[in-house]
C-alpha cells in the first residue's frame, strides 16, 4: 500500500536570513513552493513533523499533500538543506506537479534475490550496488514508489545494467533516453579470495615450468670434449 505524506504549512511574507533564523529559533523550517505555472510561495513548516517525515525512504519519491491557505495542492521534493554539523533541517524546496506533463523524479532501487543468486550462493562472491537510485521519467499518476533490481538469476562476474531493469507502465529511465546504459549491480568474488587465489597460481605455473614433461629423460649437459697438447705418441 502506497504510503501518504501531508505537509501543513502557514504562508510567510517576512523573508531574508534575518527572519529565517527567527524560524528556525521557533523550531519552524523555512521552505518555497513553485512550479506548475504558479508564483512562488513563501511557507513555514513545523521542523518536528518534517523531521519524521524525512525519515521514511518514500517521503523523497513520493507526490506529497502540501495543506496552505485552506487548499490542497500536489507537490514533490525537490531539494533538502540540512546543517553542517547540527540534526537540523535548514530549509526545503517543493515543486508543484502538473497532472499532464510529465516529471522527473530519482526513485530507490530496492534489491531482491541477493540471497540465492548463484554468483553469491554456489560461487561464493558477493554483491556491488553501483546504483542506489535512478532518475525516471513518467506522469504524476505513474510514478513508482520504487524500482526493483532482481538478483536472483545472477552469475558470478556477471553485471545487471539500466536496460535489464523491469518498469513499471508509462515510466522511462533518463539515463537510456541519453543511451547511457549504466550498470546497477554486479557479482564478483571479494578481494581477499582473489589475492590469495593469485600466489596459488603463479606458484603452480612455476612448478609445472620446472618438472620435466613425463616420459621424456631429463637432458643432461652435453660432456666437454678432451683437448690434448700437440705433443704425439713416441716411436
């Protein structure tokens, strides 16, 4: 089941560094909403409640309610500023969505079937997640909570790329719209058992160079003819 987020903002006509530092003394976020066009507004968030909302996975991927001015309106995640060194969130950027025009959003990659995959299984190696998220291309309606990478039919040394990915109807990968068909995960033995499979080899090679072949003598060095001085045999 889809999860749903509301955002209950207050517009704000006080702005600048001065005013937004008030905010955040009062424990309220400063934040802007644009788009669709529509002016930009200004709004005041509640930081505890974003705080909560920023802690589920879905809340960045997700079309959320902002609640201003006694309407509703549709809104996504655009950009998240958070303090250097403090648990604090600093300021965020919403942008209104058009139910017609197509959007761009980055959605998670959710990795099923690690567990028996035969590259992890029967060969021993494990996983690299190259990607953690991709950028889609869709509808409003049509946008994925996530995407789903299956790993279970994986080989060792094999690699799962953007065009293997299942997805969902009426959504695109950005990234293959430009042909950039990157790779998303892949299987590989871990560095140690291949450093230590190394030397093992070499070592064999080595032996193998310095037995003879079977069946064959081994070649002894030829012997040094005698050279005798000119002197010959007396008479």
């Amino acid at each position: 089941m889809r999860e749903t987020f509301e955002l209950i903002a207050e517009e704000r006509s006080d702005k600048g560094k001065g005013a937004s530092r008030r905010l955040r003394h009062s424990n309220k976020i400063p934040a802007i909403v644009y788009g669709a066009e529509q002016a930009p507004l200004s709004l005041t968030l509640d930081h505890n409640a974003v705080s909560l909302h920023l802690a589920h996975e879905a809340f960045y991927s997700h079309i959320l309610t902002l609640k201003v001015n006694g309407r509703d309106e549709k809104v996504v995640l655009r950009d998240v500023q958070r303090h250097p060194s403090k648990p604090r969130i600093m300021h965020l950027d919403l942008q209104r969505i058009s139910a017609t025009k197509k959007m761009r959003m980055r959605i998670p990659l959710h990795f099923t079937g690690s567990d028996i995959a035969p590259g992890v299984k029967q060969s021993g190696g494990i996983i690299s997640h190259l990607l953690n998220d991709v950028e889609v291309l869709c509808l409003a309606a049509d946008l994925p909570e996530y995407i789903e990478v299956d790993m279970s039919q994986v080989k060792l040394n094999e690699t799962v790329h953007l065009s293997d990915l299942k997805l969902p109807k009426g959504v695109e990968l950005v990234a293959l719209t430009h042909a950039h068909d990157q790779p998303v995960a892949s299987i590989h033995l871990p560095r140690a058992v291949v450093e230590e499979v190394k030397p093992v080899e070499e070592a064999a090679a080595v032996e193998g160079a310095a037995v003879p072949a079977e069946g064959k003598p081994e070649a002894k060095p030829e012997a040094k003819a005698e050279t005798k001085g000119g002197k010959g045999e007396k008479g």
